[in-house]
C-alpha cells in the first residue's frame, strides 16, 4: 500500500474513534486493502434483493436478519479484517455493532457505501455470486469451449442422432426441471461418474444447466480430463430450451451410476493430471493441523461430497459445500478473500477437479486432503453451522393449537419471519410478515397486542427474532413449537399472497433460474430469462473494467 493511502486510512480510522463509531475506510483505500495480498473480507450486511441490485464484486451477503446463523461459517476466524459495506444508509454501522457483540475485534465500514465507492470511479456490479458467474464466462474465452444452441440440439435429437445430454446442476435442480431424456450428472461427478456411463466415442456429450456457468465449466471439466468424445455446452441451459419453445421434463430421477473398480480408477487417473497440470497440491493431516494452528490465517475445510455421502458420515471439523456450487458460488461457503481452503473428497477425483478451478478462480491456496477420514470421529446427519448470539433463556414454545386459541380471542400477534417466497406461498391467517432487521418498522404498523408469537422455517432465526421482539416491545413473546411445519402438520388453515407486510419485501432477489420465483410459461419469465443471459455475457468486459480479480491458468 502507498504511503498515502496508508495516511488515509489511519486519518479515517482517528476520525471515527473521535466520533464514537466504527473507523472508516474510503473507497480508495479499500481498493488498497483489496491488492495488499493478506485476507480480507467485505460483507454487505442489506437484505438479498437489494444487496442483488448493486454492490462491490467482492462483497459477499449476509443480511443482518440473518447474520447470526450465517457468520461463523462464512468468517470463523474472529481477528479477520472485516469491512462492512451498504448503500450508505447505516446497515453496516448496526452490523458492525453486532460482529463486535459477537466477538469479532477487526471491524470497519466503507464510508459512504457503494454509492462512495462508484463516485471514486470503481464498479458496481449487480446479481447474486457474481465472481463465480464472471469466472465462468472467463473461463469460455480462455479456453474456447465448444457450445451448442437450444435449436442445433433439439434438431439432432429430432434426427436420431448419438448425443447424450448431461445436467450438471444438483438433483433437486434437476427434478424441478430438466431437458428430456437428459441423465443428472451435477458438475464436480462428472468426471468422477463419466467412465461409468459406457459412452460410445461417437456419442455427441452436451453438458448443460440452468443457464451457462456450470455448462461451461462441466463441458470444460471433461475436455480438461482428456475424453475422447466431442464435447459441448448448452448455451443458454434450459433457460434459452424453455424460451425456444421447447418442453421440460418435471420429477425426473435418472442419475450417472457410482463408479468402482477400473472406472473409479480412470476417473481418479485423469483428475490427478489435470490436478498436475494446474499446480493443485494435497496435504497430510499433519499439515492441516499446522494450518488450523496459524492463529493469523483462516481455513475453510469443506467436504464437497454428495449429501447423502456426507449424512452417512462427515469429519466433525468441515463444513459442508456441495462442489457442484462451489466453483460458481464460493460466496456462499468462504467469505474471507486469501484464506486457505481444503476440499474433503473420500475418493479424491472431485476434489482433484474442483480445486483446479478454484486455484484459477482467485483461490490460489486450495488444497486437498488426503486420506481424511483417517482416523478421525465421523458424525452423522445434516451440516449444521454454528448458531452465535442465541441467548437464554430460550423463548417460550407455544404449540400449534394453542397459537390458533389465541388468534380466535385476538390475544397475540403472530409474526412469520419464513421469508417472502414462503409467506406469499402459505402463511398463518392474519401473520405479519416481517424481516428481522426492520422489527422497529414493523412494529409501528402493527396494532397493540397483549403478546407476540413469532414462526417461520427457521427455529434459530424465530428464537433470536422473539429476543430483539421482547426488547423491542417489553410484551411476552413466545415461538411457534415447530415453525410452520408444525402448524401445517396439525391440518390447521393457511392463507397465500403477501397479506400484511410489515416491512419491505426485498429479502429476495429474483432470478428467472430458480423454480418458483417466476412462471416459466410467462413473458415476465421469458424476458427475465433473456436479460439474465445477457448480464452473464458482459460480465467479462465489466470485470476488466474493475481489475479487481485475478483469475489465470497457472499451467505447469
């Protein structure tokens, strides 16, 4: 860092302390802070659909509604530099207030917000996990990957000819929708599941999924691994199949078989030359525990298996991120920029894969561990992240037929902290529909109540929103037993649409891609489906703009 933007940022930081509040950095010196090369990370602490709207490539979401539940994983280490980022409105001075309540020592917030930051002349970007989704289309121009359009393959199938169409998006994904005839294959299998397949060398392999990152770096797996078949993306994935006129499949189950003996064994064989190839290394137990040791680094270990695999038996120290996601999403699992990352893998083909993306992404410190269930405890059972601030006592549980009484005598105010998309779907008669960050807001729309109870999908985001409640309002709050799990399970009423929103519905920011947010048979979706692909083109060209990623092939 230049002498004065180090200047800069210690005048910034004085300033604050002077006035009581958290040290500012301006746009200029995070820009600093960003090329210093020690670890970093830039959270955006706005609700989803207005953190999609705008903000830095780099600022990862964690809406402060949320921010308890999500913390830990996406920052565990406690001194990391962390600074926070919004639209200038004062969303990240209150999630800097309760990092540091948390326990978190190394706290700053941009000044001015992204506004500032884009009046300095850097860019802005829009969208959800954007450095992956540029990685991909970077990935395309770099190496030229072979593509095919919605109407070329829905003429060769019509044909007769050989292809054999392989969705690389995870199995739910794939259930909701898919091409017909298509075989679920979610990206980081694919070169672990291929050889199991017993294609013809003639067969024509389309990779596809919702829309062009994971085609493209599916398509581009297997071409890196040295198969012999002509291999292509869809371009577009069922998006650009939809919006040609085309029909989907719905519920479909049909998986790549699991592979063993000499198919685990070639599978194995090509994703450790293409490892070679991209510098991947992989580390001992011994190592790892010498990482986990450096007080001043942060290691994300990840087990990036199925999740049934991981439910059957997982470390107790890993998190967990399915490695289909991983290379276009790493935002959701990691968000401390120049950490250290080790990817689980049992049998070490996607691991192998995966990191050769990632060491190209910007993470150039992604490992694979070696033998990493060796003597080690496994557990069983779901990921489950560590919950911060839940205090105690816990709330009152009220259960279902109880909360239905009290609703009949207007005794209580139920307040549905679900979501949106749930909420719109099926709430509680008469529930408010709040986000936990804007609880004052909301508060002033309600009528007085005697009590609240608080529901939603979430038991730990309806406990800590019943806490912020009752200091809130000094009203007995109670939660839902159960959430609205259990108030349908008890056959109890249930009411759509958004019926009393207590605050801003912007908890969501929607993309054409995912099933439900937008009807797939209307020009709403057409359109929003278009404009998503054409947002994923121009990503390159923005990215140049910001100089802000270093994205390279370090080929040996």
């Amino acid at each position: 860092m230049k002498y004065r933007e180090v200047l800069m940022v210690l005048l910034s930081a004085l300033a604050a302390s002077a006035a009581g509040r958290f040290p500012g950095v301006s746009a200029v010196a995070l820009k600093a802070l960003e090329r210093d090369g020690k670890e970093l990370a830039i959270l955006d602490p706005r609700e989803e659909g207005t953190y999609g709207l705008n903000h830095l490539l780099h600022a990862v979401n964690v809406p402060l509604s949320k921010l308890e539940l999500n913390i830990d994983m996406l920052v565990p280490r406690r001194s990391t530099r962390i600074v926070l980022a919004d639209g200038g409105e004062g969303t990240a001075e209150r999630a800097a207030a309760r990092l540091k309540e948390l326990g978190y020592t190394n706290l700053a917030v941009l000044e001015g917000g992204y506004p500032a930051w884009k009046q300095a002349g850097y860019e802005i970007f829009s969208g959800m996990s954007v450095p992956g989704k540029a990685f991909g289309e970077w990935i395309a121009l770099r190496y030229d990957t072979p593509e095919i359009t919605a109407e070329d393959l829905h003429r060769k199938i019509a044909a007769g000819e050989d292809i054999l169409i392989l969705d690389s998006r995870p199995a739910n994904e794939y259930a909701d929708m898919n091409i017909p005839g298509s075989i679920n294959v979610p990206g980081s299998e694919l070169v672990y599941r291929f050889t199991a397949l017993g294609v013809k060398p003639e067969t024509l392999v389309v990779v596809n999924c919702a829309g062009r990152t994971r085609s493209i770096i599916g398509a581009q797996s297997l071409i890196n691994a040295g198969v012999k078949n002509k291999i292509v993306g869809l371009n577009g994935g069922t998006m650009a199949w939809l919006n040609s006129g085309f029909a989907l499949e719905h519920g479909s189950k049909r998986h790549a078989p699991e592979p063993s003996g000499p198919h685990l064994q070639q599978a194995l064989e090509a994703a450790r030359k293409v490892a070679d190839r991209y510098g991947v290394k992989t580390i001992d137990a011994q190592t790892l525990a010498k990482f986990k040791a450096e007080k001043d680094r942060t290691v994300y270990l990840i087990d990036l298996r199925t999740p049934e695999e991981y439910r059957a038996g997982h470390r107790s120290d890993s998190a967990y991120g399915w490695g289909v996601q991983l290379v276009q999403g790493m935002d959701k699992y990691a968000a401390t920029r120049r950490s250290r990352i080790v990817l689980v893998d049992n049998y070490m083909v996607r691991a192998l894969m995966t990191a050769s993306w990632l060491v190209q992404a910007d993470w150039p410190e992604t490992y694979v561990l070696a033998d990493p269930f060796q003597a080690v405890e496994l557990m069983t059972g779901d990921y489950k992240p560590t919950i911060l601030g839940l205090g105690k006592p816990a709330p009152r549980a009220v259960d279902a037929a109880k909360v239905a009484e009290m609703l009949k005598m207007n005794s209580t105010i139920v307040v549905d902290v679900a979501g949106s998309s749930s909420y719109s779907k099926g709430h509680i008669p008469g529930a408010w529909f709040v986000s936990r960050a804007r609880l004052g807001e909301s508060i002033k729309e309600m009528p007085p109540s005697a009590s609240f109870i608080v529901t939603g999908n979430e038991a730990a985001l309806a406990a800590l929103t019943a806490q912020d409640l009752a200091k809130l309002t000094g009203k007995p709050v109670g939660v839902l037993d159960g959430g609205n799990a259990a108030w349908r399970k008890a056959g109890l009423p249930l009411n759509s649409g958004m019926e009393k929103p207590g605050t801003a519905v912007d908890d969501i920011f929607v993309q054409p891609f995912l099933w439900g947010q937008l009807d797939p048979e209307t020009p709403e979706f057409r359109k929003a489906a278009d404009d998503y692909i054409t947002w994923e083109l121009q990503l390159p060209e923005q990215l140049n703009r910001a100089k802000e990623t270093d994205f390279k092939m370090p080929v040996k």
